[in-house]
C-alpha cells in the first residue's frame, strides 16, 4: 500500500480541532482581507441551528481547512479556509460574551476555542498584522466607544443580536457538530498546487451547477435520479445555454426584488433564500413548477414553437429588447396558458410592455431595475400594473419632441410595425437622405449636393438618421437606389410592396421639410402603435422604488453623497446615505407604526434592542429602546426595506440616487 507523505488528511470535528491546546492558527501574509457579509453568517447560524435540531448521530460539512507546519514555530500556516474559520471564531466569541457571566461552564468551554492557553492575552486564530488587533479586540470584547468600520465589528454585532443566552445551549450543540477535513501539508508539499486544485479545479461553479447540486445533495440515489430524469434535465433543455439566466429571471419574477447577474453567486444565493429547505417532501411540487416556466422561457428565445400567430409576432416584438422583460413576460404568459388572464390581456401586457422600452429608448432613459417593481405591481393585479407602467414610461409630450432630432432605435422594428411588415428579414432600412451624401446627390434634381451651405448640409445629416428620413425598401431595389439623389430614387420607391415607401414617389422633392412633415405623421402612428398606459400618473425618469435600490458596501474616497434624497410618503427627506436613511427609517417607524418595527426586530433579532448589550455604535430611540448603528450598509438596507415592507408602506418610499450613486 502507498503511503502519502506529503499530505495528511483527517475528518475532524472542527470544534475539539480548535479546542485543542496545540491548536493555534496564523493567517499568512498573502491571504486577502476578511470580508465575509452578513449574509454568510446567516448563513453559517442558519446552518448551526438546522443541524442543532437533528438527532445525535448528524453532523454539518463545512469544507475542508487547509494548513502547513510553520518551520520554525508550532503555528499552523492558514492556507485556504480563513473565512470560515475566522467566521466561525466570531460566533464562538459572541455565544462566549453572551453566557460568560451566567453559565461559567460553557462560557470555559468557548474560551478554550478562543484563546490560546498559554497565553490569556492572545487568540487561538491570529490575522495578518494589519487587521489582528482589530480582529483581537472584538474576540476579546476590549473595544472601545470610537466609531470605525471592518467586517469583524459588523459580523460579530451580527451574531451578538441573534444569540442569546436563553438559546446558548441550542447554538453551543450545533457548534459541536461541526466537521471538517484537516488537510495539513508537509515540509515537501506544494501548497500553491494543491490550493489550485482544491479552489479552481477547470471553471468555479455557476450559479445553476449550484442550484442543482443544492436541490439534489439532500435525496438519496434514487430520488436524485427521478429528480433529475422527470424536472432538472426538461428544465435544461427548455433553457439550454441560457439556463442561468432562467434562474435569474424566474427569481425575479418570483420574489419582485432585483436578482444580481454578477458577483459572488448572487442567483444561488437568492434562490437559497427563497428556497431554504430543499426536501423531498416539497421538492417535486416547486419542480413541477420551476419546469413549467422553463417551458415558457423556451417559447420566449424561440417564439416559433408559440402556436397562436398573434402571441407568436408578440414573443418575436418582446425580444427586439432582449430578455430584460422576461420575468414580467414569463408572469403573464403563465396566467393565460393556466387560464387565469385571457388572450388580450396578455397582448395588452406584451404591447405595454413594449411601449415602456421603446419610449424609453427614444427620450434616452435607463432600462435597468425596472421589471422587479413591474413584476411587484403585476401581483397586485391589471390596474396596479397599468399604473406602475405609466409612471415609468414618458408622455406622448415628450416622445413626440425628440422624434424630430434623435436617431430612431429598433429601427426595423419600428417601420415593420408603422408600415405593417411582419417580417423585415427581407427588407432594408432605406435612408431617403443617405448618411454621407456624394457631391452629385440632390433633394431636387436641380441643385447637387456641393453647393447646399453648410448649414444645409448640416441640417439633413442631422436629420438623416431620424424616423422621418427612413422607410423599408425591399432589398434588390435598395441595391438599385444606393446613393442616388431623391429624384433617381422615386420611381423605384413607386415599385415597393410597402404603402408609405411608394408614397414617398408622390413627394415632389426631399428637403428638411419634407423630412419634417413626414416625421409628424410617422410620429401620430408611432404614439398610437407604442401607447402609454391612460392613466395621470408622473412621467418619473428618476426615483427609485425603495425595494429596488441597490445595496452596495462602499463608495470612493472622497465622496459622501449616495443619494441626492428621499421621497417618503410625499415628504421629502435630505438624507445622504444609506446610514441616515436607516437612522430616519427606524426612528420613523418607531413613533408611527411601533407596532410594526417590533414585528420586525422579534423576527430579525434586531435591529432595536432594550439594552446596549455590547460596545459599539448606539441610538436611543426613548428611555429604555436603542438601534445600534454600526452594521454594514447592505445589512441597513435591508432593514429599511424590511421594516418597510412589515409597516405596508414600502410602495410609498423612493431614493433618488446622486451622480455618483447613478454611476456605480
């Protein structure tokens, strides 16, 4: 039998690892920064909690720890698994802190997992230098009262608001049963190679490989077989290549908040949260209806397999603006295939739809964020989304007014639907008033281009890329006409199947004018064609519902202003970041609806308490109730968002964001 040498690998229980006496940890110098956020540690004391509830013989993977022998100490070198670990040691500190006064016992028990003991003055886990003392004044509650930010201070606020002491000896259980593989290198071992190939073995995983391996990990061979055979293999080929995309969306749509597309697993981690328990029991009903959508959104990237003709050149309109609207999309078409909408409802969401990006385009507005609030409104019914479309898409005032100047997108798109073309796929985008005139071209036969003044020449550029000056010509005739003056071109138009381009023969000469009186009669059609929903609500270009802001951790040196302000309730609030936002929120909530904000704290362990059980960053709300300050900006979003949400006022709270905010 071979024998490793090199490397040595044991299935420990993570807790007696760290208890034990030689057991002392240093972070090397090339680890990056600690930064776990409060959703991993949610995370981890969700986990802790699950497996404290099971019987005796369960135990909680956490990973593998990898580590070597320091050559010239005892210590042992911290190669992969510092976040966990130094994660795990801030739980362990905040249970100690908790019981340490009232059940001397385990508060020994968590101490020897904390502190070395040799020494009483030093932790068990040492960070790089540059963070051990932050580190180490928080896993020995030596903070002071000054204000500072780090992750350590964050995470351990955290798990100090959610333990305590009355559920210690629950979290204490869980705690001991935690389990990893100790893979401890020797003096010959390549640590860089064997790190690559515990941490980037071919491609990270995906957010879809997560979510599968996710749903099957807990059945048994079996089940995860007719899991896969009956839901998990449909669903892939409905999506195919886009299938994260489908998760992201289907999310979307579900849960009404913004799903990120980038960043650390963002789609896995939404979906975990929607979906927190993965068993047997309620797996084959959420599958039978994560495949159902997954069907649609085939249909969706290929509208051919739509069998009603209508729906068919709707699906088609719907992804001129790519997959931005599928979740809205996949929402109203689920209704009508169960029979809970009708067919011209779902066409009236699909043209409003529509409507919104098209108009949006044209007055350049931002597309982003906006189908999540959308999808909100839509589960509130047809008026509800009517009003959500129409303070979200601009007025015919406003459309009308840069139709003249600007140049026109979905160009195809836009002239099939004037000109009645359902497919264009055989026509080209004819410019009467070609982009770079030759020196020979001419409006009127009489004078060529070389001699327009500048300002002439100036105006029908300019105009030459605007709705007016374009039409759909077949494309042998286009090849006919390429370049030639107006005159030439006439009587080629007069030979086009499309009604507008052989009415374009009937025009005497092409000037400005020309191009200007055309654009108001094109312009009449397209409002008419893209219509905003009827309703008096503001043309809004610039607030943010409150569930869709983004939650960001940190902004640039030097810059102060997340948001120019806040629009509550129709007041209107200079509030600057998302710090002050949370402040107001809650002291708000507090005086107007305290009923609620109790509901919301008793649900989320905080963020007021009756006490200021730990030192950090307080706000007394009265005599005996405090909001601690000092969580992370994503942590106070949330709450904003929660409490908001718990109150029933969340729809009536926008942020406007700064420059800056815009930007990031």
């Amino acid at each position: 039998m071979a024998t490793a040498t090199n490397v040595e690998a044991t299935a420990v229980n993570t807790i007696e690892w760290l208890s034990a006496p030689d057991t002392t940890i240093v972070v090397p110098v090339y680890q990056r920064q600690y930064r776990w956020d409060i959703g991993g540690c949610e995370r981890l004391l969700a986990d802790v909690r699950a497996v404290a509830g099971e019987d005796s013989a369960h135990r909680h993977f956490i990973g593998s720890i990898l580590s070597a022998q320091d050559s010239s100490d005892t210590d042992l070198i911290l190669i992969d698994g510092q976040q966990r670990i130094t994660t795990l040691m801030l739980l362990v500190a905040a249970l100690h802190h908790a019981v340490r006064e009232t059940d001397p016992s385990m508060g020994a028990e968590l101490e020897r997992v904390l502190i070395r003991p040799d020494d009483p003055t030093r932790t068990k886990l040492r960070p790089h230098d540059a963070w051990a003392e932050l580190y180490e004044s928080v896993v020995l509650d030596r903070r002071d009262d000054s204000e500072r930010e780090s992750r350590f201070d964050d995470n351990y606020a955290f798990f100090r608001s959610q333990v305590h002491a009355d559920e210690a000896s629950r979290i204490w259980c869980g705690l001991q049963k935690l389990e990893h593989v100790s893979i401890t290198l020797g003096a010959s071992a390549n640590a860089q190679q064997i790190f690559e190939s515990l941490n980037s073995t071919g491609e990270p995983l995906r957010d879809h490989e997560l979510i599968h391996n996710y749903i099957l990990m807990g059945l048994t061979h079996t089940e995860q077989l007719d899991v896969e055979e009956r839901f998990w293999l449909p669903i892939e080929r409905h999506t195919g290549e886009t299938i994260g995309a489908f998760w992201r969306h289907y999310l979307v749509m579900t849960t009404g908040r913004e799903v990120a597309a980038a960043g650390e697993h963002g789609v896995y981690s939404a979906f975990r949260q929607s979906f927190p328990r993965v068993d047997v029991e309620h797996l084959q009903a959420d599958a039978a209806i994560w495949r159902h959508y997954a069907e649609i959104y085939g249909i969706l990237l290929d509208p051919s397999q739509e069998t009603d003709p209508v729906l068919r050149q709707q699906l088609e309109y719907i992804n001129t603006f790519g997959k931005q609207a599928y979740p809205l999309a996949l929402s109203a078409y689920s209704d009508r295939v169960r029979g809970l909408i009708s067919r011209d409802e779902l066409v009236e969401t699909l043209e409003w739809i529509q409507a919104l990006y098209l108009r949006r385009a044209l007055v350049n507005l931002p597309t982003e964020r906006l189908i999540a609030r959308l999808c909100r409104a839509r589960s509130e019914g047809r008026e509800a989304l009517m009003r959500a479309l129409a303070r979200i898409t601009p007025s015919d005032e406003r459309v009308a007014a840069v139709l003249k100047y600007v140049e026109l997108p979905h160009a195809a798109y836009v002239l099939g639907r004037i000109e009645r073309v359902p497919d264009t796929s055989a026509f080209d985008i004819e410019h009467i008033v070609p982009l770079a005139p030759g020196e020979t071209w001419s409006g009127d036969g009489v004078r060529p281009w070389s001699e327009y003044t500048d300002d002439e020449q100036n105006s029908h550029r300019a105009l030459a890329p605007t709705l007016g000056n374009l039409t759909l010509l077949e494309q042998p005739l286009t090849e006919r006409v390429f370049g030639a003056s107006y005159p030439d071109k006439q009587s080629t138009y007069a030979r086009s199947k499309v009604s507008e381009t052989r009415d374009l023969a009937q025009t005497p000469a092409w000037t400005t004018s020309a191009i200007s009186q055309r654009t108001i009669a094109l312009t009449a059609q397209l409002l008419q064609i893209w219509a905003r929903p009827g309703l008096p609500e503001i043309d809004d270009d610039g607030l943010t519902p409150v569930l869709d802001a983004v939650r960001r951790r940190g902004w640039p040196a030097g810059w102060d202003r997340e948001f120019d302000y806040i629009e509550y309730r129709g007041e209107h609030w200079e509030v600057k970041d998302v710090r002050a936002l949370f402040n107001r929120v809650f002291r708000r909530a507090w005086t107007d609806d305290r009923a609620a904000a109790i509901r919301y704290c008793a649900a989320h362990g905080g963020p007021i308490y009756n006490e200021m059980a730990w030192k950090g960053q307080w706000d007394a709300l009265d005599d005996e109730n405090f909001l601690y300050m000092g969580w992370d900006s994503n942590y106070m979003m949330n709450a904003v968002q929660g409490v908001l949400e718990e109150s029933g006022i969340a729809a009536e709270v926008f942020v406007k964001y700064s420059y800056i905010g815009n930007v990031m």
